[in-house]
C-alpha cells in the first residue's frame, strides 16, 4: 500500500463507477481516505440519486473538528468534510488528480 494519502469526495467516485473505471485506481500509487460523510454518501446512493458505489479500498477517516459554518452553507456535507479532512491531515492529493486523469483519458458520462 502507498504511502501517499489522496482524499476522496463522493462525486468522482461516482462518476467512476458510472464509466466502470474504478479499477483505475487502485493503479495508482496512492492510499484513498474519506470522512465518513462521503461513505455513507457512496453507500446510500438511491437517497443521492444514484446507484451505491462500492470502493472497499476507501479507507474512512474522522475529522477532529466540526465543520466550519461557512463551509456548511456553501458546500454538502461530503465536499466540506473531504476538505476539513485534508487541512486537518496535511493531505496535499484530493480527487482533482482522478478529474484531470479523466480528462486526458477521454472518458465520458
């Protein structure tokens, strides 16, 4: 397992699995952390509007703070704790690297 940590919203992982290239990443070198707001996110994915998103990869990580207010009225739940998480945790990869992977890929929804 890689030492590097990359932090995870749910929207990318979705999108993976609509495109069946979740296995794309566990090609990479990284080690793929969530708080467990996005867990239950992937996990309950009708109540989202989407199927489940199964990554039994993804490891949950707790935050030690609240969210913040602001990033609460600005942000879901999930997207404002993927951040909390990596400010708390020095986590200096997030899923902007996959969206960029993506991108040069060529994949489409």
């Amino acid at each position: 397992m890689a030492d590097e940590r990359m932090v995870m919203d749910a929207g990318p992982l979705i999108l993976l699995a609509k495109i069946d290239a979740s296995p794309i990443l566990t090609d990479l070198p990284f080690r793929y952390v969530a708080p467990p707001e996005v867990i239950r996110e992937l996990a309950a994915g009708p109540d989202f509007g989407h199927p489940p998103v199964e990554a039994p990869w993804l490891e949950a990580c707790e935050l030690r703070e609240s969210l913040p207010a602001y990033a609460r009225m600005t942000l879901d739940n999930g997207e404002a704790a993927a951040i909390q998480l990596a400010l708390e945790q020095n986590i200096r990869y997030s899923q902007c690297i996959i969206l960029v992977m993506l991108e040069l890929y060529n994949f489409n929804a």
